[in-house]
C-alpha cells in the first residue's frame, strides 16, 4: 500500500484539476445543461466518458469511478480506503439484497463500486455469505436477510438498517483519530436532527438514529416533540447551536431541510479550513479526497438544477462549500 508522502504528492499534483469556485459558478450562470458542459470538459471532467448533456448521471458516474479507483490505488490507509468509499459499497449492498428478494435488477439501483465490486457483491449476498464485508455489513446484511424471510421488511426499515450499520463502521474506522473522529459526530449529529425534525415523534426518530454523533436521546425527544421556542431554549449553548437553529427555521417554513443538508456535506472541508496549515500525516490527499466529493456532489446538483430549471439564486444557496 502507497504511504502518505506518495498519496499527498499524487493528491497535489490531482487538486489543480479541481473545478474551484470560479468555474462552479460560470456552471450556475449557464443557461442549459449543454453550457454547463463544456465547462466541465474544461478540466477533462467524466474521465474520457463521451456522455453529452442529455447523459449527464453517465458523465458524473465515470468521474466517480476514477476517483474510486484512485483511492483504492493511492490511499495509505485502509481505514481511509474504506472511510471515503463506504458511501457506496453501502448503497450497493443495500440495492444487491432488495434484488435478491424483490427479484429486481440491483443495476438501476447500485452505482460507483467502491471497496467491493458489485460482482463480488451478488455473488456473496446471493449466496448468503457475509464473511468478507467484515463486522458492520456482514450484520446489517445478516439482518436485512431476516426482515425479508420473516416477512417484516419495509422500505424504510431496509434503509435505516444499512444506514446505522454505514455509520457504526464509520465511528469503528475513526477510531482515536481525531480528524476522522470530528468528521463522523457532525455528520451523524446532522443526519439525526433532521430524523427527529422531519419524525415529529420521538419513539419514531429513535428507531431511526444513527450512531456516532453528541446529541443526547433527550435531544432528540425535544428536537421531534417539542416547540420551536423549547428547542432553541435547549440548545441555546450547544456546540450544535447554528446547526439546529438553521435546520430548525427551514422546518418552521416547510422547506427542505436544505441549511442542514449542506452543512453535513460540507463540514469536512470546514475543518480542513480551520487548520489549513497542518499537512501532517495523511492530510493532504484526504482533504483533496473529500474536495473531490464535493465536487461530485455540487456537479450532480448544478446538472440536475439546470435541467430542471430551478433559479440561480436558489442553485447558490444549495451548492457546497469549495
């Protein structure tokens, strides 16, 4: 496996290929998908893919899979490896065990294949062998497999399964690492505020929660249950403040929880931001990992928006820190 110096210099080398905000908002400004394009072939976005505006998911997918596979060759870490590609072995494995019971294509499902390949994938759930996903997956695939048999399983019982399995390997995989650790307690933190604002029950937000995060079970009784004036007096102090306050004013107007959202998303480049100057250890090629991910993610909203023909403004206040 490379070591963190090979792994920053090829990140270093990779980060000036970035779309940077510059480029992101000339996308914005863009009055179709087909303008937008070409920007994005500016930087040789979509790894050679011969996709055109009309294909833009095909486009993203193949930038995925070169970042994919540029973790798994370069990563100085397993941890890190598995870290940055959970995201998708986790929506694929999730997508491969409906197909083994619904009896429906995992493939219009599945998407970028990160630590294990979707072959390796339907042959070992196909064949209720779990061993090789290791502790966290094997057990929600183990579970997964009894809802179905027993006959209980729902949509979102599926979904909240591989979700706090994901997460549970994510705080396993942090460890002492302080960096890692930081990054998974505000993700889960974010992701169980909008369960409990969106539950408005607190039995129900706690059967969907997540581990990992700071919040308290009582935080989230008061988050699903109690008024918007209790819930700001509660956490009036909280580290998790402007967080809960922002999530808590798009609920009050019934918009999407858009504020909390992004921040969860763009929270590991916020802490990157704080500490720009320490390049220790693995650093370098994290952050340009985890910009990568933002990129990925902001190109899909921007494609997506334009298609779709939401205003400009609104596309701004939606995309992710860079």
């Amino acid at each position: 496996m490379p070591n963190s110096i090979f792994a920053n210099a090829r990140a270093a080398a990779l980060s000036g290929g970035l779309l940077g905000a510059e480029r992101l908002n000339r996308m914005i400004d863009c009055a179709s998908p087909e303008d937008a394009l070409k920007i994005l072939r500016e930087v040789g976005f979509g790894a050679g893919s011969a996709a055109d505006g009309s294909e833009t998911e095909t486009l993203i997918e193949a930038e995925e899979t070169a970042f994919a596979a540029f973790v798994r060759e370069t990563s100085p870490a397993e941890k890190l490896t598995r870290f940055l590609l959970a995201r998708w072995d986790y929506r694929n494995a999730e997508a491969v065990m409906r197909s083994k019971y619904l009896k429906t294509d995992y493939r219009t499902m599945a998407g970028t294949e990160g630590v294990y390949s979707l072959a390796l994938l339907q042959e070992k759930i196909f064949s209720d062998d779990y061993a090789v996903f290791g502790k966290h997956l094997g057990t929600a695939l183990t579970e997964a497999d009894a809802l179905f048999v027993g006959g209980t399983a729902t949509g979102k019982k599926i979904s909240v399964l591989f979700s706090r399995a994901q997460f549970a390997e994510l705080v396993s995989l942090a460890g002492r690492d302080k960096l890692l650790r930081e990054i998974v307690a505000f993700r889960a933190d974010a992701a169980n505020i909008g369960i409990s604002l969106r539950a408005r029950d607190a039995r129900l937000a706690s059967e969907m929660t997540v581990p990992g995060g700071t919040l308290s079970e009582e935080d989230f009784r008061v988050l699903a249950q109690e008024s918007a004036e209790t819930v700001r007096d509660r956490f009036r102090r909280s580290p998790r403040r402007d967080l809960i306050y922002d999530a808590l004013e798009d609920a009050e107007e019934g918009r999407p929880l858009i504020a909390l959202e992004k921040a969860s998303e763009s929270c590991a480049l916020a802490v990157f931001s704080r500490e720009k100057y320490n390049d220790e250890g693995y650093r370098l090629f994290f952050r340009y990992c985890c910009e990568k991910l933002t990129e990925l993610g902001n190109v899909r909203l921007v494609m997506s928006c334009l298609a779709s023909g939401v205003d400009k403004a609104t596309i701004r206040a939606r995309v992710r820190s860079v």
